[in-house]
C-alpha cells in the first residue's frame, strides 16, 4: 500500500538517494551540484517551517517520490502564488503516485488561502509537460536559454494552474 506522509529530517538521505542522480545525470533540474543530507534536512524544515508541506510517497518502507512547494516569488504580493516540485523514483511512475502527490499538495494549498500552483520545466522534459497537462496544467510562458546545465542553455516552462477556479 502507498502511504504518504511529511518529510522528516532523518529521511535526507532517502530523499538524496532519488534527487541527487536527478541532479547529477539529468537536466530536469538546473541545479548543478548533488545536495548534501544537511542540505536537503535544512530544505525539508525550511518548507515546513513556513507551512508548506514535504510529502513522501512510500511503500513497503521505499521511498518512491515526493512533492513540495513553496512561495513562487519572494514578498508580500506573491504570498498566494506557489511553486511545486514533485519528483518519482523511475519504479514508481506510471502508478498514479504523481497524482497522489500532487492532488495532496494542490489539497493543502487550496486549504491554505494559496491560489495559483506552478511548475517550472525544463523544455525538453516531454514526460513532465504531458504529465502537468493531464492534472489540468496549462503552460503560461516559456523562458528561451533560462537554464545552464551540461555545457548548454536549456529553455524553461512555466505550467501553471488555478488552484481556485
């Protein structure tokens, strides 16, 4: 049975496990070095103490994924606007798990007074883009050479949904 639940600060090493060769073998990330334990340990409380949620899907004790957000640009008048980021183990999609992530994430936003969910993409990214358009996402710009990784400039897109419509 897949479970979720917030993120702990003893589950870093885990949740490195599935980000980090994300980081390293990947451009669906911009981030161009693996995250520490103490990184991604300060990342979880960092979400968490601003009220925003850490979820982990997990089955039978294995991480299979996780999903956050936090506010999409700093100040006061982006206070209901967020920014997600869920990420699977490669096992794990196709199961609907992305879904259940995500929906607990919009659910808790929603209950928040949040009012906008976006996902920024990287471009080439085919599987996320088709993944957010079938959760009711809808791109809302595209950002030419945004990203650096690998010796080249990638673009990025803004998905982005109404979380209040």
């Amino acid at each position: 049975m897949i479970t979720l639940r917030e993120a702990r600060g003893e589950d870093a090493p885990a949740v490195g496990a599935l980000w980090n060769p994300l980081i390293r073998d990947t451009d669906v990330t911009f981030w161009p070095a693996e995250r520490s334990e103490a990184d991604i340990a300060a990342h979880i409380a960092e979400r968490q103490a601003a009220g925003h949620p850490f979820l982990l899907a997990e089955e039978d004790g294995a991480l299979l994924g996780y999903a956050s957000y936090g506010q999409f640009r700093g100040g006061p008048g982006y206070a209901r606007s967020m920014e997600h980021s869920v990420n699977l183990a490669a096992a794990a999609r196709g199961r609907g798990i992305g879904r259940m992530l995500m929906q607990a994430i919009e659910d808790h936003a929603r209950a928040c007074g949040h009012r906008l969910m976006i996902g920024a993409i990287t471009a080439t990214n085919s599987g996320s883009l088709r993944f957010h358009a079938r959760l009711g996402y809808t791109e809302w710009g595209r950002i030419p050479a945004a990203g650096w990784k690998f010796g080249r400039y990638h673009d990025l897109v803004l998905m982005g949904k109404d979380l209040g419509g």
